[in-house]
C-alpha cells in the first residue's frame, strides 16, 4: 500500500462492485464520476465529525492555548550548549515515579506540551548527527531510536475482520512500524543530554528511509505517548535530561465480567528513556545509546528492552502489539478503535515492578539507590536475571 488514499481506494472499488452502489444514501452522479475519473472518493460516503458541544470563547481560547503547547526542539543554527541545557530543563522534573493510575493522569495534565509528535512525511527515518555550537563548545546533535513498535492483529480477533479488507489491513500492519525517537546531544566533554520532544518515525518496515503517513488508526495510537517528565540528577546544578519517564494511555482487553462488560479498561504504561553513561558507548559507531525501559501488564512488570539494532533501511520491531478492532467505520471495513491484548518486548531484564519499588528504598541487606543508577546497575549486569534484589519475570 502506497498510501491511505491508496488503501482506501481500493476498499470503496470493492464495496461499490459488490453492492452496486447501494449504501445507506445515495452517491451523487457528480461524486461517482469524480470517483471514476480521478480517484477522488465520494464524500457522501465519508464519516462525518462528530458534533462538537459549543463552548464560550475563554472556554475555546483556553482549549486552544492548551493544544498548541508543544515542546520546541532546539534551533541548532543559532543555539550554544547553555541553550540546549535550558530547553533540557523545560521538561518538568518528577521527584517520584508515577507508578499508580492516578498519578500518570495528573502528570499529564499538568505537562500537556510533551505529547509525541510525528515526524512529517519524507523525513529521514535515521539521519546523520549534526555538529553545531559554539568554538570550543561544540556538540553533536542526532535523532536516535530507543525502540521500535510492530502491530499485529491478535490471531482470536482475526474472525471479526470484514472479509473484503481483512488482508488489506493485516498487509499494512505487517509491512510498517514506528519508530520511538529522542533527540540526544552530546557536548564535546562528553556531557549528554535530551531535549525537545518525543518523536514518532512511521515508516515501512523494509526499505524504512523516509517517513510516512500514518493511518488514522496509527496516528491515533501514537498520539497516547506522551512525556511525564524528566527524573533529577543526583547534582541539583546539573539540568540536562538524562531520563525521561513517558506514558502510553491505551485500552487493555481483560476477561469480562459484570464490572467491564466491556472487556476493555483505560490504563497506561511507563516507559523510562535513559541515556547510557559514556563508559557504555563504548565501541558504539553511531553516538549516544539510550536504553529503554518499560512496564507491561498494566504496570505490574517492569522489563528492559533489547537495545534497538539499527540497520539502514529497516526498522525491526522491538515491541510487537497484538490488537483487536472495536469498531469498523467506512461501511463496516475500516479498522478503529484498537485495543491492545498483548505486548510481547524483546526484553534483556524482567522482574515484578513492586520488586522494583522495592529496590529503590532499600531494604533486605540493600541500601536506597536513585532511579538513575538503578538503571545503569540494571543495564550493565553481566547476569540480568538475577540482578541483586530482584525475582526474574
């Protein structure tokens, strides 16, 4: 599939030979023979938006205040280090972890600017680092992935798909991914930090050079990602962004029962970007490494993801989401509504997230640790399953 417009063509062309143009209105001739001749699609047969409830002019001013907050990235034309580390430090620092439900949802609230933005289309899925700054203060700038998001259809849910584009939709899923970006700089001293936003690379996942346009359902889901905040250095004169906590808001299927009869519940995982000392990078050709974290099963598991193996040209999964459709729009064929009943992460590190909650205040013959370092301890473990003061997954 070239692109959505292509997708989508191909669903009406079918609909319209199998039920004669017979939908729930009547196509305007007008309509049918601007689709006949240039492939534009009828709008007729196009959801309207939803009615939207009229609000006051400061109830409108303040929403649209609140949606152009985004976090700016760093004009590397005309900024010094001391610029960089000041954008580093407009991602609110969180002295604790947001591990329940309620706390992510207020840190969300309170730092709307840091939700995930897509890259536009035709950029570089993996482009080359920039030297920028200052003489004498120079830094290297790169976009970096820290993992790589697959989706898939869960195989139970494959029977609820419209025969006419079940294997149109699973094609596409399985032909592109997204990558999860993080603009790192690195100081010549070897100073490192993040800065601006969280970028989303959609590309296919071989030949994945240039961005592409998401799906809607694509764009949806990535616009749940969002960063929380950036974690304190142990020096409080220190303002770069070494970690940053993110969440991902998503409907997670659970067995139904007379509480959700829904079978499905809002909920969220934490994702932790950590940039890796520079003891680390060692042997790394490609510039600063981050390593990601995550916690699965409704935050109950926290597991290290396998650093993501860049490869030109593809982008290899390193997250695989298996979703179901709650809903199918277009007459019943376009996929919407996705919920996630399983994640499976090529993960290097696992162990109950209470195990490390555990950790970080101490106890059991272990003194308290930052986050931070607990971090490191955990990546560099020669044997990360059985990592001191931890149960393995």
């Amino acid at each position: 599939m070239k692109s959505s417009t292509v997708y989508i063509l191909i669903i009406v062309v079918s609909l319209l030979a199998t039920v004669g143009i017979v939908v729930n209105k009547q196509v305007p001739r007008d309509e049918l023979q601007a689709f006949f001749t240039s492939g534009t699609i009828p709008p007729s047969l196009i959801p309207k938006p939803r009615t939207v409830v009229r609000r006051s002019q400061e109830e409108s001013d303040a929403q649209l205040e609140l949606e152009q907050q985004v976090l700016e990235p760093v004009n590397l034309r005309n900024d010094n280090w001391e610029a960089v580390i000041e954008q580093a430090g407009r991602i609110p620092r969180i002295k604790q972890i947001p591990w329940e439900r309620g706390d992510i949802e207020f840190a969300l609230r309170a730092f709307p600017a840091g939700r995930c933005q897509i890259l536009p289309t035709g950029s570089d899925v993996a482009p080359l680092g920039v030297e920028a700054g200052e003489p004498g203060e120079s830094y290297l700038s790169v976009r970096k992935t820290a993992f790589v998001i697959g989706l898939q259809v869960d195989a139970a849910a494959r029977r609820t798909l419209p025969n006419v584009s079940a294997s149109m939709i699973e094609d596409y899923l399985a032909r592109h991914a997204v990558a999860i970006q993080s603009t790192v700089f690195q100081h010549q001293n070897g100073m490192m930090t993040m800065a601006g936003p969280i970028y989303a690379a959609f590309s296919t996942r071989s030949g994945a050079n240039l961005t592409l346009k998401p799906e809607p359902m694509v764009d949806d889901a990535i616009g749940n990602l969002a960063i929380l905040g950036a974690l304190p250095n142990d020096d409080p004169n220190d303002h770069s962004a070494r970690t940053v906590a993110l969440a991902f808001g998503y409907d997670r299927a659970v067995a139904s029962n007379l509480a959700t009869s829904t079978g499905k519940i809002r909920d969220y995982e934490l994702l932790f970007l950590h940039l890796l000392p520079e003891s680390e990078n060692q042997g790394l050709t490609s510039g600063p490494a981050i390593a990601a974290f995550a916690t699965t099963d409704g935050r109950e598991t926290f597991q290290e993801i396998e650093l993501s193996v860049a490869v030109p040209g593809k982008l290899l999964p390193d997250v695989m989401a298996m979703i179901r459709f709650d809903q199918f729009r277009l007459m019943g064929t376009y996929p919407a509504n996705p919920v996630v009943t399983a994640v499976r992460n090529r993960v290097r590190f696992s162990a109950s997230t209470q195990s490390v909650r555990q950790r970080l205040i101490g106890g059991n013959g272990n003194s308290p640790i930052s986050f931070q370092k607990l971090l490191d301890e955990l990546h560099r473990s020669s044997n990360l399953a059985s990592v001191s003061g931890f149960e393995s997954n």
